[in-house]
C-alpha cells in the first residue's frame, strides 16, 4: 500500500510539501508560504523523524524554505538535490533567516546541516534507495530545476515541480518524453484565461514600458526574484541595449540578484548552449558588467542622482529586500515606475499593491506608492495549454493529482486534462488529505 500526504501546496501557491508512504517515507519539497508572516508545512515532529529521504525540486523558498526546519525537528537523512540548486538555496536561505531574526523557523546551524546532508544528482542519472528508483529530469523554470521520477511498489511517479516546457533566454525547456501511471503537477497559471505571450512579444512588451517611462524622465524600479527572473530580465535588457531598443541609461542591480548572476556564470553547463557558447566567446560573455552597475555608496545616492535610471532589487513580491528602499526614495513620484515581472502570491504586498493598495509597509513605516504599477508577463511556469499539452504527453498516465494553484486554476485545468487524456482521473489535494495509489 502506497499513501500520498498532501501537507502543503494544495489548493493554494507554497509550501510545497507532498509526502509518499510505502516501504520508505520520501518527502518532496518542503517550502513555506510568501506572505508577512511564511506559514509552513503540516509536517509534524514526529513525522519529521521518520522520514528516510527528501527530495528538493528547486531552490525557490516555496519549495526549499523549511527544509531546515527539518533538520531542526531532527530529520538525519540527505537530501537529493542538484548541484545548482545546492548553490542557489546558501544563497536564500541564509536571506530568509535574515529577514525572519524576531521569529526563526531553524538556526543557521540547520542550514549548515542541510548543506552538509546533500546528495549531488545530475539529470537523466537513476540514482537508488532501498525500495525506489528516482531519476531527476529537467524542468526549465530557473536554473537547476528538476521534475521527479520515482519508480517504487509497482509504481512510476512523477512529481512536477515547477515546470516550464517552453525554453527561455538562459535555459531549455522541460523534458517531455515523459512515463507515468501517477502525475503530481503544478497549477499557477491552470486557469484557461492564463495565455503565455511568446518570449519575443513578452519581451517587446516590457521594453516598450520601460522606455515610455524613460522618455518622461522616470526612473523604472523592477522588484525581482534574485533567482530566475533576474537574470531573465538582465539578460532582455541586455539583448534590447545590444540591438539599439532600448536607450543606454544605467541599470543598478541591488541584492541577492548580483550573488546569483554568479553562481549562474559558475553552472553555465546547465544553461543553453547558446549562453556557453558566449561565455567561451569572453568578448560576447553575457555575464559581464558593462552593461549594470552596482550601487557604491550605502545610502544609494549614486543611484538616485541620476534623471533616469532602471534598478532590478530584490525582493519580487514586494516582503522586504533593497526594493523597499528605492519605493521609499522614488515610489511617490508619478513619473516613475513599478514594473512587476513576477508572479504576485496571496498575502503579498506585491499582490496588495496591484490590487489597487497605494501604499507598502517596511519595519513598521508606510509607504506611499503613486508611482504607475504594471506588471510584465514574464513566467517561468507553463500555461494552462501547456500544461495540459504536457499530461497529454505522458506515457501510461493513469491518475493525476493537481496542486500548487490558487482560486480556479487547479479546477479549470483539471477539467482539461480530463476531457483531453482518455480514461484519466484527476484529484484536488485538499491541504492535509492523504490519498492511496
């Protein structure tokens, strides 16, 4: 007998946690939820301990973020894990234990177990427990993402992730020569309305809004995910700078973005061939800072004396982070610019200030925002027909279980994929729920 625990991440975007029972207990993901407070997993102390493997998809912290916690609750086993995923998580989770001092899920001490406790897998290699083949395949979204396939008493599992089967500027697009009786796949763009651009129309998009605000003199502020999105957005600018679409005015990169545009340089071989290719070219490395500045001085005054300027600063959803200065310093000006690139979760100033909000908050202090707010389609997730397209394209699919979506969207995509894929079901985890194989 096999059990599917679903202890975050159902029915809801985060805390990504999904528990499978049978002759051993693996955990995939375990996340908190992006909100003023992160709320986390149902995962009990006791199940914590009994755990035998757990298995990270990625490093954003809705997937990665209370993994920690499980060391802190006395979990001893390793974790499977990319090599760039290793690298990308030092970097957010040592930032998230800085944002979260007064009420700290785990110590740095259980990061530093966890960083101790990774087991380094390469995609497409099986690697073995005592009762389960596992393999990771590539799952586009940001760099080192990985889908999940698990083969155990008499089952072939497949767990998403996040996922992206369409490529980007950086990175290939998801695997798709799939195999699968049981599928557990993301849902945060599965409403039917949600129709990704082409990275070509989403990029001219964005330039056109950013050089509007140039044109009058504004100063553009890009709240970003310093992992994924950020590069994306570098890499666009870049590419409109090369071309003359875009005017040369300065473009500052604040926080953790400029960490991880290093450690993407550093795992260029899991990047597109194209970007190698330019890395080994070193006259074409894209990766190089001609084109963004860094601020020099503390108070960023280099930043604002300039009349118009582009700033990439974390954090994307707007929960603290550099951004939070530039919306104090530049957010009450009309001329400037919020420009969104990212997904906006529940509970998020990022979503509030959209949904019409004129204001933020930062250690204790309103913010008035009055500045134009727009958001950018950008995504590193698949559609609602992509994600149809990519159930339709597994071999064998039988059940499919739909998670990591808000509203409608986990409904609307499993009506799809049901009407699409003869003789499959589809199950909406409630949060909690466990369900047999």
């Amino acid at each position: 007998m096999m059990n599917l625990t679903f202890l975050g991440a159902a029915r809801e975007v985060g805390r990504s946690a999904i528990l499978l029972e049978g002759n051993e207990k693996i955990l995939f993901d375990c996340g908190i939820k992006p909100a003023k407070e992160p709320v986390y997993p149902l995962i009990e102390n006791k199940t914590i301990k009994s755990l035998d493997h757990v298995v990270l998809s990625h490093a954003h912290l809705d997937h990665s973020g209370y993994i920690p916690g499980l060391y802190a609750h006395g979990y001893k086993g390793k974790v499977e894990i990319t090599k760039p995923t290793r690298d990308l998580i030092q970097l957010l989770l040592a930032d998230f234990l800085r944002l979260n001092k007064e009420n700290p899920a785990y110590a740095q001490a259980d990061v530093d177990k966890l960083l101790k406790s990774t087991a380094i897998r390469e995609f497409d290699e099986p690697f073995k427990t005592k009762s389960a083949t596992m393999r990771f395949r590539r799952a586009g979204h940001i760099l080192g993402a990985a889908m999940t396939e698990i083969h155990t008493g008499g089952h072939k599992i497949l767990y998403t992730g996040d996922i992206d089967i369409r490529e980007s500027r950086l990175l290939d697009g998801a695997a798709t020569d799939l195999e699968a009786d049981a599928l557990i796949i993301e849902s945060t763009y599965g409403a039917k309305t949600d129709k990704h651009p082409s990275l070509k129309a989403t990029g001219k998009g964005f330039i056109d809004s950013v050089n509007k605000t140039l044109k009058i003199g504004g100063k553009v502020i890009i709240p970003t995910f310093a992992i994924g999105r950020g590069q994306e957005i570098l890499f666009t600018l870049e590419s409109y700078l090369r071309s003359g679409g875009l005017e040369h005015v300065p473009i500052y990169l604040d926080g953790m973005v400029t960490r991880a545009l290093r450690i993407y340089r550093h795992n260029a071989i899991y990047l597109k061939k194209e970007i190698q290719r330019r890395i080994l070219t070193s006259e074409d490395d894209p990766f190089k800072s001609e084109f963004y500045f860094i601020p020099q001085r503390k108070d960023r005054s280099d930043v604002f004396e300039h009349d118009r300027a582009i700033i990439l600063a974390t954090s994307g959803m707007l929960n603290g982070g550099p951004v939070m200065s530039y919306l104090d310093k530049l957010g009450n000006d009309p001329n400037n610019k919020v420009l969104l690139v990212g997904y906006q979760a529940e509970g998020t100033q990022g979503r509030e200030l959209l949904d019409g909000r004129g204001y933020v908050e930062h250690e204790g202090r309103r913010i008035d925002v009055n500045c134009d707010i727009e958001q950018a389609p950008f995504s590193g997730h698949s559609d609602h027909a992509e994600l149809v397209s990519l159930a339709k394209s597994v071999r064998g699919l039988k059940n499919v279980y739909i998670v990591h979506g808000e509203g409608s969207k986990s409904y609307e995509l499993s009506e799809a994929i049901q009407s699409s894929c003869k003789g499959v079901q589809t199950v909406i985890p409630e949060l909690g729920e466990t369900i047999r194989l």
